[in-house]
C-alpha cells in the first residue's frame, strides 16, 4: 500500500497556510513547511513560540471556538487554502469542522472523527466491535462498579480517565489498592477534571511499544516511518508519566521484521478501525496515530491519537523530504477551483510520492525542573544557536518565550514557559550518529535544573543498520 507514483506540483499553485498549535511539534511543522515551494504565507495561532514566530506572521483575532467566526472570517480574508492543526484539543472542539470551507483544506479530523482520541471509553467500543486487538476492559460511569470490578481482578489493571488529559490521564497501579486509588482520584475527586468522570479499566499489556502514525485521507493509508517514544521522565523507563521525553525513527519494531509488521499492523489495526469509521458514518482526514504494544500474542492498540505524536512529529519532519504542504493538502482534500489558491486540480495521497531521508534520527526533550507536576518558568537559556549549527541539527522550540525584559542579555532573553522546553533533533546515516549528534547539542544548551534522559534510542543504536 505505498504508493508510489511521481506528483510534481506547479510552482504557482502556492497556498497560504494557518498553523493552530504552539508546541515543539508546530515549530517543527512550521519549519518543513517553510521549505515548501507550495508555502504562500504561513500564518501562526501562536507564536509567542519564538521558534513559529521566526517564521510565521502572528493570527490578529482570537483563536478559540467561541469565537470562531473571527477565525473564519481571518481565514476568507487571508485566503487561506490550508489550515494545519496541530493539537487535540481544537480538533475534539471541532475546529476542523468549523474551519472547512468551500476552497479551503483542513489538515486534521473532524470533532466525530478526533472522538479516536477524545472518548477512550468509545474508541474502545468501536474497536471490540471491529475486532481490533486491544487490552481487554471495560469502562464505568460508576465508582463502587468500577471499585468492585478492580477488587475481581487477580492482577492491577490499567486505569485511565476516556477523556483528554495531555496524555497525563493514565496510571499504571502496581497493587489493586493503587488501583482503587487511581479510581477515587479520578472519579471521586476529579483530578484529572471532566476527563476523569468516565474511566477504562484495563488488563496491563507486556511487551515493548511502537508508534505507529499514518496520513488518512478517508479511503486511502499511508503509514509514516514507525517511531518508539519514551514515556516516563527517568532513563530505563523510571519516573511518571510524561508527554515523552524523546524518540527515534525509525524505530521500537523488531529488527528484521519490519514490513511484516507494519503491514500486519495496517491490515489488523488500522484499516479495520477505518472502516468501523466509515460504518458509523465519520470520514476521517489527517493524522491517525495508533499507540501499540507489541504483545507475543502481536500488536495492540494501547491508545489512538487524533494528530501527529509529540515528539514523534519532529524525528518524522527530520526525515521527511517530500513536499510537507503535498502530503498534507492530499490528505485533507481540496475542492477545485479554490478561492484560497490551494491545489487544483485535486491531488490523492495514493498519487504522492513519499520520500524519506535514510538513515535515522533522534529527538532528546529538554524538559524544564518540577516537570511534570510543576515545571518552573523563567529560567534563562544559553546554547541555543551554538547547538543548532552542528551538522545535522535541528532545534525546536516547545516551551520557551523571549522574556522583554532581559531581551538584551546574551541569551536573547530566552527562558523556560513550560514543561517541555526545547527538541533537541539530529539525523544520521545511523541511529548511533544521529543520537550523538543529538547529545552533542543537547549538552550544549544550558538551564537550571534542566531535566533530560540520556538513554533515547540507546539499546536500539548498538544494532548498526536499522532498516
Ligand atoms: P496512553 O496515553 O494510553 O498511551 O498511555 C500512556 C502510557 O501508559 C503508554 O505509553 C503505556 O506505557 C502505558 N499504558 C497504557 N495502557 C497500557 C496497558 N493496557 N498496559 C500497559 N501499559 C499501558
Ligand atoms: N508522544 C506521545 C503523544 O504525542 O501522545
């Protein structure tokens, strides 16, 4: 199913582009994108992001669903043939479905479709009913059942909130009584806010885990390269649970048996769960992103994501290099003879020829002190440009800001806004030099209390030839 044929764009069908997302991963979509002889202007939602803001021109009206007819109406006036949407959040609120429009593209589902990720305990459903493989549960509205459930179980299930929690929302209990426990913060308390009021209660999965993203432009499947993400904050997989702390691509299958698997992995997982879609009457257009445990009984979905993983998007944007714009206008689908010069005449993804740099590469997140419970802001950072220029190197930014107030020091008056603050990213003929290229940067930059693993891609570099 890779599809293989030449496409070449004409040089005048330019698009101008709305990006929605702040994050490392819309820096590193804002930088591919950049690249684009297809990119009229690219407008940001966000670039108090100094990375998106070194290449977009700043959104003047409010970017938020209650007022979405001042995006709309940005949109029409900025002939905007493509908006990019880069996080959960606006594509469950149902930014896609409101920004569509005759002419002009949305890369990312619709809210019935974003569901996927949005409403764990029916994407459970729809995917028992389609036979996918998952871990085995039930999802309760209800304490004392959900309590009473665990109490029944002979090993400490998995407990996760069905809605969104910034991939917070899973504990993974090492007694029943945790177990218990996660169930009461939850549902009794609402830790994890609305999210947490319906809970999955899970059998716990053994075996080791792979991202497995693809482009899905309602009919047709185009699996990205696989790439293994590190979850918790501690190298050797210690710690909580973070957003991820790196990734490297291609990555966390079995070496040698790659295509078996992907395409195992395509026909049992993903082209099923397409059509349990389609049977409910949702057309899904943009990122599919299936978190998968690779159990000796084969591959399970753990989660799915409606968008493009973070980190896993900025190791796959080191390696993309066929047109981003392309990939991603044939994705979302465009209607000829658009008012916002988007594509005509209309291009499929199974038109699209891919192209992937070989070799590898490797995302190390820099991650600021108290992350993730508290990550402290304010923090100074030095090393930035100095790392970005060794060869091979990319930095992206995800929580940092340009303090005005010490604007003029050394720094740039660079400092840390959120958890995870900086993407340190490096390609390589191998997995082993893109990882050292991406230490050698990472070791560069400086902040207090910087937090980072140093094992990302590690155990797989020592196998010298991935693919
Ligand atoms: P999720 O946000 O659903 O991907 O879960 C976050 C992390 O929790 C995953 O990456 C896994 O490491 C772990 N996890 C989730 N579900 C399970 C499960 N059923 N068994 C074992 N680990 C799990
Ligand atoms: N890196 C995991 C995620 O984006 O959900």
């Amino acid at each position: 199913m890779r599809p293989r044929r030449a496409y070449h764009p004409r040089m005048s069908d330019r698009v101008n582009v709305l990006l929605i997302g702040g994050g490392g991963r819309e820096h590193a979509l804002a930088w591919r994108m950049s690249q684009s002889p297809r990119l009229g202007r690219l407008f940001a939602s966000d670039t108090q992001n100094p990375g998106i803001a070194s290449l977009a021109t700043p959104v003047d009206v409010p970017v938020n669903m209650r007022e979405i007819y001042r995006l709309q109406i940005f949109c029409d006036k900025n002939n905007i043939g493509l908006v990019v949407i880069g996080p959960e959040e606006p594509l469950a609120a149902g930014m896609a479905d409101a920004l569509l429009a005759p002419g002009r593209a949305v890369f990312g589902p619709i809210a019935a479709a974003a569901r996927l990720e949005a409403d764990k305990a029916w994407c459970k459903q729809l995917l028992r009913g389609a036979s996918v493989p998952i871990a085995e549960g039930r999802s309760f509205t209800d304490f004392t059942a959900a309590k009473t459930y665990v109490e029944t179980r002979e090993e400490p299930p998995v407990v996760k909130a069905s809605g969104l929690c910034k991939g917070k929302g899973v504990i993974v209990p090492s007694s029943i009584d945790e177990a218990v426990a996660a169930l009461d913060r939850m549902m009794n308390r609402l830790e994890f806010g609305e999210a947490g009021r319906t809970v999955v209660v899970e059998e716990r999965l053994e075996g080791s885990e792979v991202s497995v993203l693809a482009l899905v432009d309602g009919r047709n499947i185009y699996l990205l390269e696989p790439c293994q993400d590190h979850k918790r904050l501690g190298d050797h997989d210690t710690g909580p649970n973070t957003g991820g702390m790196g990734v490297f691509c291609p990555g966390g299958l079995v070496e040698g048996r790659d295509d078996a698997l992907l395409a195992q992995i395509q026909s049992e997982v993903l082209v099923p769960t397409l059509d349990a879609l389609r049977r409910e009457g949702i057309e899904y257009r943009g990122v599919m992103y299936a978190g998968l445990m690779l159990t000796p009984a084969g591959p399970k979905v753990l989660e799915y994501n409606c968008r493009f993983g973070d980190p896993e998007c900025q190791a796959l944007m080191m390696r993309l290099e066929s047109d981003v714009i392309e990939l991603m206008l044939a994705t979302a689908g465009t209607s000829p003879g658009s008012a916002g010069g988007a594509a005509s005449p209309r291009v499929r993804l199974d038109e699209i020829d891919v192209r992937w740099r070989p070799g590898a590469s490797c995302v190390v997140v820099l991650a600021a002190p108290g992350y993730p419970d508290k990550p402290r802001a304010g923090l100074p950072i030095t090393g930035v440009d100095q790392a970005a220029r060794l060869p091979g190197v990319q930095v992206f930014h995800a929580g940092t800001r340009i303090e005005a107030a010490s604007a003029g020091e050394a720094n740039g008056g660079l400092v840390t806004a959120g958890g995870r603050v900086l993407n340190v990213c490096a390609v390589g003929d191998t997995l082993a030099q893109a990882r050292e290229r991406a230490y050698a940067a990472a070791r560069l930059i400086h902040f207090e209390g910087k937090q980072m693993r140093t094992d990302i891609g590690a155990a797989a570099a020592r196998v010298p030839t991935l693919r």
